[in-house]
C-alpha cells in the first residue's frame, strides 16, 4: 500500500500490483507509474456532494489534462495519473478504483 498523506506528493508503485490510497484532503498528487488493470486507486472517507463516493460518481469527475487523466476529488483534492488514457479510464473505471 502506498499512501499520499497531507499535502502534494509524486507517488511511484515499483513493479508489480500497487494499491495507492486516498482518503479525504490529502492533497493534489501525483502516480506517476500506474497500470490499468494491475494496480488499484483506494478511495476512502471522500465526500462528493455530501455521499460518499462510487466508481461512478468518480469517473464522472475526471478530465484530461495534457497526456495525464486527473480525477478531481474535492476542492483541493485530485489525483493525477501520469500517462494514463483518459478514454479507457473513462470507459473502464471498474478497472481504476477501489471504493
């Protein structure tokens, strides 16, 4: 488990399956090395519109920025992926997250 902690952080997972865990105001960060399918984001204690998260309400919340698919949580809360496809990760976000 990697986890981002307070504030904006540039996270790497290594090699094999890593679970990068989120939770409520930590921060805009960064994974810079994930893989669709092998890892997995954990998203915990977020609140969007006063309910708790889903893979849905997730994936309706990210954009594309450049080469990168943000996933913005809360104000003040995103999470960046490196050089992920935003199309496949808006069509398979079952394949992302972890809620």
């Amino acid at each position: 488990m990697i986890y981002g902690g307070k504030g904006d952080d540039r996270l790497f997972g290594g090699k094999g399956s890593d679970e990068f865990v989120f939770e409520a105001q930590t921060g805009n960060d960064k994974v810079m090395d994930f893989e669709a399918g092998q890892d997995t984001l954990s998203i915990s204690g977020v609140m969007i519109n006063g309910t708790e998260a889903t893979v849905e309400v997730l994936a309706g919340r990210a954009y594309q920025s450049g080469k990168d698919t943000v996933v913005d949580l809360e104000p003040g809360n995103s999470i960046t992926l490196a050089k992920v496809s935003f199309d496949d990760f808006h069509t398979h976000p079952e394949h992302y997250f972890s809620v």
